[in-house]
C-alpha cells in the first residue's frame, strides 16, 4: 500500500463531520484519504510536513474556457459583444487543434498551479473532431482532474449525435478526464434541439451546463420549464438577469449555477447572482471563465465575490465562499463522492497553502485569511489523487519554458492570420 502523511497542517476540512483542526494530519492511501485526525502514527508512510501549511480541499471550477488562453489580458477593456466579435468570430475561426492543445494545457496547468485540482473545461473551439481531440489530449496530459465540456454546435457541427458519442465512448469510465455535453439552448437552436440534446446527455449519463442571462424582457429558464426542459444534472453559467420565480424554478429542479463575477461585472452583464441565487434555494459556484478578460486564480473570483455580495447586502461570511469553490461546485460538477472536501473515503485532491507567508501572516482564521487574503503564491503543494503535481511552489515534471515558447508561437500566428494587433490598441467592432 503507497501511503502518504500529511503532518503537523491547520486542517480546513470542509466537512461538518470532520471539521477543522488547528493542528492535524492526514493520512492517504492508495490515493485516498484513510483518516483524519490531531495526531495519526504512520512509521511507513512518506511525511510531507505540513507544519505552518493550510491544509485544504482542492478548489474545484466548473466553468472555463481554456483554449483561450494565449490571448490572455487582451480584452480587458472589452464589453461582451466586443469579446464575442474577437473570439468567436475573429481568432476562432485561425484555431489549428495544435492551437488548441497548447492553449488548453497551458490554461490546465495554470489553474494546477493556483490550487484547481478539478475544472470543468468549457470547449467551444469545436472547428472539427481533430480539435476536441486536441483539447481532450491537452486535459488528459495534465496531472489535474478535469471535466471536458463539450460544446459540440459550437463550430458548425449539426446535429452533434455522432460527435458527442464518438468523444464519449473514448471518455468512458471514471478515469482523471470525464465528459459533460455543454448546450447551446433555444436562443441558439431551438426547443427540440435542446430536448434531443438532453436525451443523448441521459442516454450516454453525461451532465450538461448551458450559458444563460436575460436583460429583463425574455425568460430563458420558464420557457425551458414550460417545454419540460429542466434538469437536476444540468448547470446553468451566469444566469444574470433571471427572474425570481426562474431561479426558484432551477432550485426546485436541484439544478446548479456557476458565476464568473470578475468576467460578469467587467463586461456588463450585471450584478453578479450569488446573493439571489442563495436566496431562492441554490447552492452557487464559482468560475474563472476566460483569462483574455479575468484572472486565472479563484483567490481574485472568491474575492470579487465576496465583496460585491457584501456590499450589496451584508450577506455572505467566509466560509460560504470557500464552500462555493470545494463543495458546493464538486456536487455541480457530480464529483462530490470523490473529492470537494478532506473527508476520509475521498480522493486526496488537496493544496497545501503557505501560512507563514508574509502576505498573510499571522493566521488568525485561516478560512477568513484564504478568502480575503488568498493569491497563487501561497500553493506551495497540490495532490491530485494523493499525486504530488507541485512540490515547494513548482510544478512536478512540467517543462513551462518550452510551453511558454508554443503558446507565444501559437498566439502569434492566430494573431497574424487573423490580421488583429497585439500592441493593445485592438478594438472590436461588435
């Protein structure tokens, strides 16, 4: 048996049963968590000193779209129909799948190194089968857990019958990469549509997420539930501008909600939902989107979260944010028997953050502290399946300067086929 101690960390379970231990030890086996507890004897197992460390569940998120990544920064000052125009019909459209592979394991990798052991990837760069399989391979060349979403009418592709089942059937099983259908819903295609999607999703036991917001006058999500069209196993991103008996009507479903604050307010898609969502029943999560317009690192998004919420109602407490990121989006995501907290029985997704760090000592209250005060630098260790994939602030066997190399090279050519500059004076025109 391979067994791993985790030893002398202030243990943030994440688990009501376990709760929280100033000073604790974690024992894995086997890739699992064994136990739980202030001081745990394990003479063979290997010691990883958790000594001024948080111990943590991995962060989990469930909405982004990776092979973007080499754009990064570019639309900071963009609205979202200026980012639309950019991506989707101007870059996208230059995409080779090796321009997708680099940008998506780069894009991988980077959330790695900030603490996300589980993300969902939201693939819509579908130009043809070769450039899923790309984004597939970048997803299963990355030591993380991660979803691959698979927006399959996002290039041209219809109907995605054929598509969705040759990706699935090559994603089958409950290995480090799984498979979700990501929709494109009514305004898009139609009702049917929808409903053929939805059928395959329960045919082939895919969960489903779909982009969805109103600016007051449509109804997105009671014209679904007038069609039938709602499910528990679906996640619906953004969901600004929805109505109050809509965001009941997703709650009585058991569906979930994923926000993007940092992208939402930045390109006007309004408030973020997270007070309403919490109001009407919902449990949300929380999602980076795209670094051409936000950060990579949830630590900025639960920050954001945090005090817009605050400052629109007094609501929220730390601890509510951290649960957004670990628990709430692994249950979103339906990873949440196997990682989302440190719970024995559950895979060891884990990080290890710096308390002794100047930014944020001392700790006081470590959930507080990894809220408000929480960047990149603090991972000093992640463990993806009791795997160590960062070890003292570097990524394990990751040759960052070659990748950094591609994903310029990449950048750059899209960039000059698409004939846009990359000076800081692009515009779009929506």
């Amino acid at each position: 048996m391979n067994r791993t101690l985790l030893t002398g960390g202030t243990v943030v379970s994440m688990d009501p049963a376990v709760g929280d231990l100033d000073h604790g030890d974690v024992l894995i086996e086997d890739g699992v968590i064994a136990e739980v507890a202030a001081r745990i004897d394990a003479p063979d197992a290997e010691v990883i000193d958790a000594t001024d460390r948080i111990v943590l569940p991995g962060f989990v998120d469930n909405h982004r779209h990776t092979w973007q990544t080499a754009f990064r920064g570019v639309g900071a000052d963009w609205t979202f129909p200026e980012w639309a125009v950019a991506m989707h019909g101007t870059v996208k459209p230059r995409y080779r799948p090796e321009d997708v592979y680099v940008g998506t394991l780069l894009g991988r990798l980077e959330a790695l190194h900030s603490g996300v052991t589980t993300m969902l990837d939201w693939f819509h760069c579908a130009l043809g089968p070769e450039h899923a399989d790309a984004a597939v391979d970048a997803l299963r060349d990355t030591p993380g857990r991660s979803v691959f979403c698979y927006g399959a009418g996002w290039g041209g592709t219809d109907p995605v019958d054929a598509e969705i089942r040759r990706v699935r059937s090559a994603l089958s099983g409950d290995g480090p990469v799984t498979m979700a259908l990501g929709l494109r819903g009514a305004e898009a295609t139609s009702f049917d549509t929808v409903a053929e999607e939805l059928r395959l999703a329960a045919e082939l036991g895919l969960r489903t997420s779909l982009h969805v917001e109103s600016d007051g006058t449509r109804r997105p999500v009671g014209d679904l539930h007038a069609h039938g069209l709602l499910r528990a196993d679906t996640t619906y991103v953004h969901a600004n501008g929805l109505a109050d008996d809509e965001l009941r009507m997703l709650a009585d479903t058991g569906s979930s909600v994923a926000i993007s604050p940092d992208v939402e307010l930045k390109m006007g898609f309004g408030w973020p939902m997270t007070g309403r969502v919490l109001a009407a029943g919902l449990r949300p999560t929380l999602s980076v989107d795209d670094v051409p317009s936000a950060g990579g690192d949830l630590f900025s998004t639960l920050r954001t979260a945090f005090a817009v919420q605050r400052g629109l109602d007094g609501g929220l407490r730390s601890r509510d944010l951290l649960e957004f990121v670990t628990v709430d989006a692994a249950r979103s995501c339906g990873l949440d028997a196997r990682t989302g907290s440190v719970t024995p029985g559950k895979d060891a997704d884990l990080i290890l953050l710096r308390a002794d760090d100047i930014t944020v000592f001392p700790v006081t209250d470590p959930v507080a502290t990894v809220v408000s005060h929480g960047h990149p630098g603090l991972v000093d260790t992640v463990l993806v399946a009791g795997r160590v994939v960062k070890r003292d602030g570097v990524l394990v066997d990751v040759d960052l300067r070659s990748l950094r190399t591609r994903l310029l090279e990449s950048r750059d050519r899209v960039a000059a086929a698409a004939g846009v500059p990359l000076d800081g004076t692009w515009r779009p025109q929506p």
